[in-house]
C-alpha cells in the first residue's frame, strides 16, 4: 500500500494508520517526534515507524 494513503498501517505494534496519526496530529498540534511518542505511545515499542512519523509530522509542518 501507498505510504501517502490514509489507510497505510504506519504503527504496526498499535496498528495506527496514517490518517489516524494525520488526525491526532492537527488536533494536538504535534510538531516534534518526541513528544508525539512520549504522549500517544505510537512509536514507542519497537519504534520501526518513527522515520514514517517524522515524514508525516515534516509534510504537514509545511
């Protein structure tokens, strides 16, 4: 699947979409990696989506 699809599972230990982290991220106005994981806990088991993360969080900073 298209990374750039809502639908893309990103988080794969939370099974956290794109869309979805899409969603938390313009309700809490996330613009760091670090507090986004600290605070939802996606990205912080095995942390294999926080480059996925980051793109999404760099792409909607702009």
């Amino acid at each position: 699947m298209d990374k750039t699809s809502r639908d893309y599972v990103v988080c794969l230990c939370n099974k956290v979409t794109r869309g979805e982290i899409e969603d938390i991220i313009k309700e809490k106005g996330y613009t760091d990696l670090k507090t986004f994981c600290e605070e939802t806990k996606i990205g912080k088991k095995c942390g294999g989506c926080r480059e996925d993360i980051q793109m999404i969080l760099d792409e909607m900073a702009e």
